[in-house]
C-alpha cells in the first residue's frame, strides 16, 4: 500500500492572480511608505529641531502603510513558494 501524495497541488491562474494581486498591491504601497517615511527621515535630519514632528510623521507612514506592504509582500511570498513547489 503506497501513501498518498503530501504535496498539495495549487492551478497556475490561481498562483498567478495571487502574484499579481500581491505585486499590486506591494509596490505602489512600498513605494508610499518609502517615500514618507524617507522623506520624514531626510527632513529629521536637516532639521533636527523639527525631529519629534518628522517621528511622529515616519510613525504614521509606517502605522497606516505597513499592514498593506506586509500583506503584499506575504501574497508575493506564497506565490513565490507555490511556483517552487514547496
């Protein structure tokens, strides 16, 4: 008696729609929050008396765009994962 195959079996449109609906939803939220937040950073930096207002701005970059580029990146990373097979 053999045992049964382990691996799941996952459809190529299903691992490319979750591909695609991750990198959509990663790079334009990436690209938000780096922005923000690096553009909070730079202004820290040269204003150093303006710091705790540039903190609290890579704060609310990080606290409202990080859900969605976590969320994005983990939809990538499945996709990825289901294409190598594991």
């Amino acid at each position: 008696m053999s045992l049964p195959d382990a691996k799941p079996k996952y459809s190529i449109a299903g691992t490319a729609a979750l591909l695609v609906v991750g990198l959509m939803v990663l790079v334009p939220s990436g690209l938000c929050t780096g922005f923000f937040g690096g553009g909070a950073i730079i202004g820290a930096i040269l204003d150093p008396n303006e710091a705790s207002e540039s903190l609290s701005t890579f704060v609310m970059a990080l606290i409202i765009g990080g859900p969605f580029v976590a969320g994005g990146g983990v939809m990538v990373w499945q996709a990825v994962k289901r294409m190598r097979g594991r």
